[in-house]
C-alpha cells in the first residue's frame, strides 16, 4: 500500500538504497531519526526530561544495515513509487515559480544502507545526518546534485523526465524571479 496522497508538511519523502535498489518513502520524519538515542541522549544533556519509548518505530531506537530489511519491510506503508513522485511533479511543475512550490514532492535524506551513510538537504527542522548510527557516516548535503552517478543515477531521480531536469530547471526559474 502506497501514502501517496499525504502531502503533509511534517511529511517527508525519503530516497533509500539497499542492496543497490533505490526505493522512496513518504513518512513523518522522526520515523527517519536512525539513532533514537543520539537524538535522546542530547536532549537528556540539555536537561529535558524526555522517555524512553521501546514502542517507537517498531521498538527500533538504531536504524542500521543490521536491521534494514526488518525496518524497511514495516516501512512498506510508506513506500511511494518514483512514477507517482514523477506523475505529482509532472502536473504542479508547470504553475512551479521554484523549487520551493513543489519541495513536498522532494526527498530530504538519501540512506545508504549499502555504504552505511546517510546525506541530508533541508531548510529546517531535526538535523538528520547528526543522528546516525555509529561507524555511519552523515553529511549535510545537496544529494540530487553532488552525488556521483554511481551513487545516484539520474534514471533513479523521478525529478529528470525526457532528459530535463526539472529540479534544475527549478531552480533556475526561482533565481530569475530574484
């Protein structure tokens, strides 16, 4: 079953590669935290009270390559085809002045559980590439552009259609309206 209606904005699409398959996913993004504990453990520091909840996300608290199949079979939910992703951007991208009015449509996280590492390209909200699992590694950045085309192929990006890109197409137009 897909969510592919849910355009929420604490929703969040998400790319995933295991055993070298891209997937997407449209969740709410504390699903995606990998490390509960990191996350936890800051707030503790700063001297919040915050619980220890075992029930959250299928009582997983570490999301990694050890335990990838398990979280992304509970995961199926949320899972969203790159056609629909493509179909969505297809019918908004013509009336789109920029990226911004069609950002909903675009992943914020790319995981890697292949290469354990997880890049993350947000404006707000929890940094995701801090809460890693350890011997991850997480960086802050612009993933649909600067990763190689091994790593991510533009026929896996749902945003390239007919050979354009629409995303840097996008961009382009919200800069020329500057």
């Amino acid at each position: 079953m897909q969510n592919e209606e849910n355009t929420d904005e604490e929703t969040i699409v998400v790319v995933v590669k295991e055993n070298r398959r891209i997937r997407w996913y449209r969740s709410e993004r504390d699903l995606w935290v990998l490390d509960v504990n990191k996350l936890r453990n800051g707030f503790l520091a700063l001297g919040y009270d915050v619980p220890d909840d075992d029930d959250f996300r299928f009582g997983l608290h570490i999301v990694d390559q050890q335990n990838a199949d398990y979280f992304l079979k509970c995961m199926s939910r949320y899972e969203i085809s790159k056609e629909s992703l493509s179909s969505a951007l297809s019918l908004e991208y013509p009336s789109a002045k920029s990226w911004w009015d069609v950002q909903h449509l675009f992943p914020i996280m790319f995981v890697d559980f292949d290469e354990c590492t997880v890049g993350a390209f947000y404006y707000d909200g929890i940094r995701m590439e801090r809460y890693v699992p350890n011997n991850w590694c997480g960086e802050f950045i612009d993933f649909a552009n600067e990763y190689s085309e091994e790593k991510f192929s533009s026929s896996d990006k749902f945003w390239v259609q007919d050979g354009q890109d629409l995303l840097a197409l996008l961009n382009k137009r919200g800069a020329n309206s500057v």
